[in-house]
C-alpha cells in the first residue's frame, strides 16, 4: 500500500511528513510501512477536515477509488446534518474514496459503511454495533460515526473514530442521542496507522462483497445482529416530527422501520434514541 505525505493545500492543511510534531500521535514503533497493494494512503497533519483534503487530491487526479486519508486532527470536521465534530488529537480521522455504487444502494451507503466499519472492529475483538444511519456504538455509547459526501462523480466516506479520548458531555449538543466513549485500551498495541491499514484492507473486501453478491434487500437482513437497539421500542426525532415504534429494521432504501399504531412506517431522517432514555441510565 503506497504511503504518501500531504502536500501543502491552502486553507486546508500545511505539508506533513514523518518530522512533523503529530506524527508520533498515528504512527507506532518502525511505521510508517506498506504492504503491498495498489491503494494509496495520504499522511496528513492537521487540516479542515480529511474529506477537504480527500477532495482536493481528487480534483487534482491524485485520489482513486480506495485509496484514503489518514489525518492527526481537524479543525472543522462535520458529522451528520454538518454538525460540528469534535476532533481531537490521539482520534481516527479518515477520508476514503469509495466506488460509486449501483442507483439501488445509493441510499443504502451509510449503513453499508457503517457495518462495514463494525464488522472491522469486531474482527479486532471490539463489540460494536451500528446506530441507525451512521453512529458506532460501544456499549450504548457513541465511539464513531460516517458521514457519505458526494463531489461530483467523487464518492468519499469520512469516518472518524474514539481512540484515546471523547468530547466531554458538556461539549455535545443538548439534544445528544447517547453519551460519548472511546475506545481506551482495547486496541492496546495497535497504533492509528495500523488499524487503518486493516480497516481499510478488510473494508475493500467486504464492500465490493455485498456490491457484486447481494442486493439491498438482502443486505437489510443480513446487518440486523449488528443493528443497535433493534427490537426495542425508540424515537425517531428531526426538526419536523417525531416517530416513536418498535425497531423492525432498516428497509433495502436505507429507511429504519418503525411499528407504531398498528402502521409499518419507514422513516429516512431523524436521530434515533431509545424510548425513554436518558444520560442517567448509562
């Protein structure tokens, strides 16, 4: 896998390289290495946001399907409905280019990535699960989160991950769906960069997997032991309305099913909490 260090991009980020005062905080003893792969992967030092820097070197012709970035921290990440994310040093920050999929799985594609992510982590001995569309849980707390952005014909998913540290819960918004987490010592051993190269490796295999072998339909069943809170009664709330149901499931459009009056309703917004929760039950 060809490791290659950030340009200086104006605005967004300065040069980076293996001197730089964050270098230490991904890299582990004797990184970076590659492995042999035709995906690239961009070192960058603090920038705006990965996905700003993912997007330049794609408009230059310098980003293919695959490859990604790998960034120290940010200083403007977003997360969903362009929510500020709070990005701390010692975190995962990443930008990876995805091949445009099929029209079917267009709305499907948080959630793919989403399990994608998780199905990783669990390969890692992390049990996580996936809250409906885009948020990694750890124990019923937020330790990751997607967010899918289009650029043109440019398909990128920034993925941003607890490492060593979370927002503090005053630092959330007030209308938080779960309380923050990270993932702390159980990825003991394991520097940034390398949990990033297996992510990565394993997340191509399992991507192009589902595109080429099974269909939305298909895939909205086969996520549903990775699906948080599924079965339990939860809210599903925006600035419009406010649905609460029985989790059925995710319908093959990316929608999360409801049961609620005797209706079979499917939702395509909102944030999801369950029914009842609140910051003292965790």
């Amino acid at each position: 896998m060809p490791i290659l260090w950030t340009p200086d991009i104006e605005g967004v980020t300065d040069a980076f390289s293996a001197d730089h005062a964050d270098a230490p905080a991904i890299f582990g003893p004797g990184e970076p290495c590659a492995d042999r792969s035709d995906e690239r992967v961009y070192l960058c030092g603090p920038c705006s946001s990965a996905l700003d820097v993912a997007a330049y070197l794609a408009g230059q012709g310098c980003l293919d399907p695959w490859d990604s970035v790998l960034a120290t921290r940010q200083w403007a990440g977003r997360g969903q409905m362009r929510r500020n994310w709070i990005s701390q040093p010692g975190n995962l920050f990443v930008a990876w280019r995805l091949p445009m999929p099929p029209s079917t799985w267009q709305n499907m594609l948080s959630v793919l990535v989403g399990w994608v992510m998780c199905r990783g982590l669990g390969e890692l001995g992390v049990p996580v699960t996936l809250k409906w569309p885009n948020d990694i849980l750890l124990h019923d707390r937020k330790i990751g989160g997607i967010l899918i952005e289009e650029r043109g014909d440019v398909l990128l998913a920034g993925i941003g991950l607890n490492i060593a540290s979370c927002p503090e819960d005053a630092d959330l918004r007030r209308d938080h769906a779960c309380v923050a987490a990270s993932l702390g010592g159980l990825l003991r051993g394991v520097s940034i960069f390398g949990l990033w190269l297996r992510l990565v490796n394993f997340g191509r295999l399992r991507y192009s997997t589902e595109l080429s072998d099974s269909t939305p339909l298909e895939f909205s069943q086969l996520i549903e032991p990775v699906l948080a809170y599924l079965g339990a009664l939860v809210r599903v709330s925006d600035n419009r309305a406010s649905v609460c149901g029985t989790y059925a499931g995710v319908s093959p459009d990316g929608g999360i099913i409801l049961l609620a009056d005797g209706e079979r309703r499917i939702l395509h917004s909102g944030s999801l909490r369950p029914e009842g929760w609140s910051e003292s039950q965790i």
